[in-house]
C-alpha cells in the first residue's frame, strides 16, 4: 500500500459552471478551507484519479489547478493565522 501525502491544491476557473464541478471533485478527495483552497491526504492512486477527474472538467486553455506536495515536516510547519485550522482529511476509499 502506497503512503499518502498531504496537498494543498488550490484553483482559478474562470467560468461559474466548471468551478462549481471542479469544486464538488474537491468536495470527494479533501477539506474546503478557503473558497478556491482545499487539503487532502492522498495517495498516489487517489491522487491520478482527481488528476484526471480534474482533467475532465477544466478548460486547460482559461483555468488553472495547483497541487502542493507537503512532506511531514512542511506539514507540522504550517500556520494559520484567523479563523480556522489545518485540516487533515484521508480521501474516501471503498474498501
């Protein structure tokens, strides 16, 4: 079994219809903690599956999709400042 690593992955869409599918993709693999900004725990194959759900949905050309691989150590690193915490949530997986 593969290790998981924590992203934070973050999107610009430029058109209401495909942020919101782009968004509710998200809603599936992590936790929203900003309106464009979501963390997930993810293995490799759970991360090629949003890759490629993504894939579907954007339009390369106008939107874009940024994935920002933590290790352990970044992740006890990361601060919050305001309203809100780090949010570790293990993507969904049938067993």
């Amino acid at each position: 079994m593969s290790s998981s690593m924590f992203y934070v992955i973050c999107y610009d869409i430029a058109d209401d219809r495909r942020r919101t599918k782009v968004m509710k993709a998200m809603e599936d693999y992590g936790a929203r903690v900003q309106y464009s900004v979501f963390e997930c725990d993810l293995d490799d194959k759970a991360l090629r599956r949003l890759k490629a759900r993504l894939k579907g949905e954007i339009d390369a050309r106008a939107d874009s999709v940024r994935f920002y691989a933590l290790c352990e150590a970044d992740f006890r690193r990361i601060g919050v400042m305001g309203r809100g915490g780090v949010v570790r949530v293990e993507a969904f997986r049938i067993v």
